[in-house]
C-alpha cells in the first residue's frame, strides 16, 4: 500500500522537476552542470522551494483588516528593509537545492523543449545481437530448468493410462521418463549502433570562452543520442596545425595554442572510422566546432575530404563555427558552397552561449 508520506514525497520530486523544466534554456546555455555531472545522474541547482504557510504577528499589534488604522500607515516591509540595506539581519537568506536527475530524465526534458523529433537509424546499418528466449520444452536438461507442471502432467497421464492412478489416494511420483525441462533458442535482433566523433579547433584564435561553448554544447548532444541508442561510441578529436585523438576527460579540459588546420583533424578521424566504425554496421555522426579560421588552401583539401570520405557515409556531418574575436570565418562560407548539395551537412552560427539552444535545434531537429 502507498503510503501518504511517499505520495508527498513524490509529489515533491515533480515540482522540483518542474522547475528545472522551466530553467531547461539556462541549464543547456550555460556550463556549470558539467561540473556536476556524475555517471548517471547529474546535480542541477534549483532555487529553494518555499511552502506557505501563516505568519503570525506579535500579539495586540493588529494587522491588516484589524481596526482603523492611520493614513500612510506602512503594511508589511519598509523600504529600508531591502536587500543589501540597513542593520544586519538575524534572518534565514534563499538556499538552493540541488536536484538529481538522470542522463534519461534531462534527454526527455531537451527532446520536449526543444521539440526533437525521435532518431530514424540508417534502413540497414545495424549489427546483430542474440537473445536468448526460453520458448520450448525437452526430456533432457539441468534440475534447475526442470518444468514442474509439464513433469507431473506426464507422470498423471502415464499413471491413468496403466490404470495405476488411484482417486482415493491420488499420489503421483514421477519418474525420469517424466521430466520435462525448459530450453531455450538464440534469436538474432537488429541493434542499431551508433558512433558519435567530435572534432574540436583548439588552436591559438580559439578562446576559452569558445572552447566552452563547443564543450557544453557537445554534452548536450551527449544526451540526446545516447537516448536514442543503446551502447553510444564516442571518440574525440582536437587539433590546431596537427590532430590528436584524445579520450573524454581530455576533451573537457585541454588547452592549448597554435595554428589550424582543419584537414589534419579530418584525416584523424578517417582513421578512426575505418578502424572502429564500419559504415556498413553503425549510425556514424560527425559534429565539428572551429572559429572558420584555417591556414592558407587548405580550404579545398577539406571539402574534398568531406565530400569523398565523410558525407556519403555519415548520418550527420554537423558544423558549428563558433564566433571569436580573433578568427576569420572564412570556412563556414565555404561549406555553404556545398551545403545544398548534401542533405546531411548542417551548418550552425554560434555566436554566444545564448546561441547553443538554437544550434543545438539545427543539428538535430532533422530526426537523421
């Protein structure tokens, strides 16, 4: 039986989740969750939840609606009472609460605020995974798979059909012959796998500021996908004049400085997927985020790289530029040369924080 406290308690739960439902677009602008993040839940502050209640004066003082009262008489707080003025105080301040919330519970909050649509994996990419399903009975087995009904069904039946079986005394011992066990098949089930891969510019004209937003943004994506499938692959990629694969931890935290060169981290990652990711066998996202600012000429080699290697081959192959003070743009121009000859190249101008809700929309609002 339920018991009231734990309606109470569960109604409670959900006006904190409420809140955090109407806060959704400062949570995912800003980055500070990402240092509460755990392995599966992640502490999101919320302001402290007041329940009403009486507050009685002090006795003969009267009130509101208590006697006549004097014209310009003061109800309630002055303003000399106002935050930051006046004597200190002897009185409690607002707390926040830190509310727990699953990977699961924030991906279902993002897909509902940010009206996603629901992934639809590639028609035969996927891989095959067994499972087991007991749905068969044998006459050979362990003790612990033994079916008792099916073994005393035959032993009755065995019983009446020797006329053995006795009414008044309707014992029946079954025999080895009797036993019946369950058993089971391998079913082979279609398991849509999905790598994702970011690409991160962590060259000199890339501030912290944007390394920041590239990071948050990249959490969030984290989120929804892994919501859409089962055992999500990451692998991660920074570069300036020269790419490395990095491992998560590193990715949330490096910093460096130097030249770009975007075709070095594109190389990188074709590696990577011929190493670890078959196109044939798994959903394979590309998000890339840079300021636009790269050396020379190697504008042409990346859009090759792009439109051989990449594009025909991945879900999604989404950019982010990121505005910076001191990067040049110029890439971004140059993928819209070519945007509108591939459906699956997403282009995103983030300009602040403010702006990773509505990139975040652009990448995956297609539902690809």
């Amino acid at each position: 039986m339920t018991r009231s406290i734990d309606r109470d308690n569960q109604r409670f739960k959900e006006i904190v989740r409420g809140k955090v439902r109407q806060g959704l677009k400062k949570y995912i602008t800003h980055g500070e969750i990402l240092g509460r993040k755990g392995r599966e839940t992640v502490s999101i502050p919320v302001p402290n939840i007041e329940i009403p209640h009486f507050r009685h004066g002090q006795k003969g003082s009267g009130g509101v609606g208590q006697g006549e009262g004097e014209p310009g008489e003061a109800i309630g707080k002055g303003e000399d009472e106002a935050d930051g003025q006046g004597m200190p105080g002897d009185t409690p301040g607002q707390h926040i609460r830190e509310a727990e919330l699953t990977i699961e519970e924030l991906a279902q909050m993002l897909g509902d605020e940010l009206q996603l649509p629901a992934i639809q994996p590639k028609g035969q990419d996927t891989i095959r995974a067994i499972k087991t399903k007991y749905n068969s009975i044998r006459q050979t087995g362990p003790d612990s798979l033994r079916h008792f009904k099916r073994t005393y069904k035959r032993a009755l039946r065995r019983l009446i059909s020797s006329n053995e079986y006795n009414p008044l005394r309707p014992t029946v011992v079954p025999t080895r012959e009797d036993e019946r066990f369950r058993s089971w098949t391998d079913i082979p089930l279609p398991q849509a796998n999905a790598a994702v891969i970011y690409i991160m510019d962590v060259s000199g004209s890339m501030t912290d500021d944007q390394k920041e937003i590239v990071r948050t943004e990249a959490f969030w994506i984290d989120t929804w996908l892994k919501s859409q499938y089962d055992g999500l692959q990451r692998r991660y990629v920074v570069h300036d004049a020269v790419a490395h694969e990095v491992d998560e931890d590193t990715f949330y935290r490096v910093r460096e400085s130097g030249g770009t060169r975007i075709s070095s981290a594109y190389t990188e990652t074709q590696k990577i997927i011929e190493r670890d990711f078959p196109p044939a066998d798994w959903n394979i996202y590309l998000f890339q985020f840079s300021d636009g600012d790269n050396w020379g000429e190697d504008n042409t080699s990346c859009l090759k790289m792009l439109q051989e290697h990449f594009l025909p081959v991945c879900n999604l192959v989404c950019y982010g530029q990121v505005e910076s003070p001191y990067g040049s743009g110029d890439y971004i121009r140059e993928l819209k040369k070519v945007a509108s000859n591939f459906e699956n190249l997403i282009l995103s101008h983030i300009k602040d924080k403010d702006g990773i809700y509505e990139s975040i929309r652009t990448f995956l609002g297609k539902g690809k």
